[in-house]
C-alpha cells in the first residue's frame, strides 16, 4: 500500500517538526509549509491525503481556507490550533473540518484522530464506489447539463439551443458520464472511475480512461460547451456545469 501524504500547515517551525518526524515513524510522507498561498501551490504538484492546518495564520484565517479546500477539493482536513474554545471548535466544524484539536496536544492523540478521519474517508470512498457501480439503470429519464439533454436510454446527447442537433454516446462514455451525473459536485479520481468501471488500476488502463474523459468531454466541446468536465490537477475530474434530473 502507498504512503499517504499529509500536508502540514503552521507558521510555528516547531510545531511542524514535531509532527513530520511523528508522522513519518507511522509511515506517512510529510509536507510541511507555512503559508496558504504555499499549500494551494503544493496541492497543484502533489497528490495530498490531509491537511493539518492552524488557523490563526498572518493574512488569512483558517476557516476560509478549509471552505475553499473542501469545495474545490475535498481534501480531509484536521485543524490543530491554538484558537481554543467550544465555539471556535463548532465553526471549525461548520467550515469543513472532519477534526479540530487544541494546543498544546498530545502526538498520539493525534495519530489516531488521522488513521480515524483516513479510516473513514477511504469507508466514504468505498460506499461511493459502490454506489457507483449500481449506475446502469439510472432513476432518471433525462438530464439537462448545461446547454444539454442527455436520455441514458438511448444514450444521446441533444444541444437544446440552436440546432438541437444529437449526437451518440459509446456505452462506456455513456457509463462515464452516468458516473459524473450521480456525483455532480465530487471530483472523481481515475481510482475511482476505474473500479466504477470494473478496470483494474494499472498504467495502461489509467490512460484508457484520461481517453475516454477525453473523447466524452470532446462531445460536449462541439457546441463550444468548454469544461464541462474539469480536471483537478492529482485529483481527477468535476463536472462543471449546472445538472438537472428528471
């Protein structure tokens, strides 16, 4: 199994190298940094896990930043902080936190509020996965994307401005798109997508799927429809555009 990697937000040096050599003694990679503008850039190049944050930090506040993670990215964040109190920890909550500890602190306590919040994200990807793969007979009869009809049935997309010209989806583009439909504002990672489509996840078939992403977002992209399907640098992939389901 791969080791996950934490990203350590905290302008106290000390602070973050307590807890890079603890974390690394249980086998996680460590990336610590000091500045949100930091851990946005680091995020774009790296594949993060979870983010342990303080959120007293200089020109910013911790609570937006855990908003925009968890709504562009929907990374797992626990805040470790020097802001204390049962209100200051309901707003932690409230913006997004899956956890939220008060210094001073105990490391072993902390291990263990991690593997819980990793234990029960990978459980949310496992039910989602699941959820996934009981896709082929979607409840709904047509879905509007954007400026789009999409009717699973016959597995059509129709332009409704202009011409309302149709064009046919393959059975896995279809599939695909079924996939984005039934999670409209999760990033799906090709991990996900693969075992969804019952692939098993090596290189070869991590390329199928950037291709088939490829040619589905190329159907949209004949009406000038752009993003439509975003991708999410280490992530994977959103839908963008507003869906409807009747």
């Amino acid at each position: 199994m791969s080791k996950k990697t934490i990203l350590v937000l905290d302008t106290e040096d000390s602070v973050k190298n307590l807890v890079k050599v603890a974390l690394e003694r249980y086998h996680f990679n460590v990336l610590p940094v000091a500045s949100a503008n930091e851990m946005f850039e680091c995020i774009k190049e790296t594949h993060i896990d979870l983010v342990i944050m303080e959120v007293l930090l200089p020109n910013t506040h911790g609570f937006e930043i855990c908003k925009q993670l968890r709504e562009t990215l929907n990374i797992p964040v626990i805040m470790l902080t020097s802001l204390q109190g049962e209100m200051n920890t309901v707003l932690g909550f409230e913006a997004g936190a899956d956890d939220y500890i008060e210094k001073p602190f105990s490391v072993y306590v902390l291990i263990a509020r991690i593997k819980a919040v990793l234990k029960r994200c990978s459980s949310q990807t496992d039910a989602l996965i699941s959820t996934l793969k009981n896709i082929p007979q979607p409840k709904y009869s047509r879905a509007i994307i954007g400026h789009w009809t999409y009717t699973p049935k016959e597995a059509l997309l129709t332009y409704v401005s202009g011409s309302g010209v149709s064009i046919q989806l393959s059975r896995n583009e279809s599939y695909l798109l079924q996939l984005f439909l039934a999670t409209p504002e999760k990033v799906l990672s090709r991990e996900i997508i693969s075992e969804a489509l019952g692939f098993d996840m090596d290189d070869i078939e991590s390329r199928a799927i950037d291709v088939l992403v490829s040619r589905l977002r190329q159907k949209f992209k004949d009406k000038n429809q752009v993003n439509i399907i975003k991708s999410i640098r280490n992530k994977g992939y959103l839908i963008t555009a507003s869906v409807k389901l009747f």
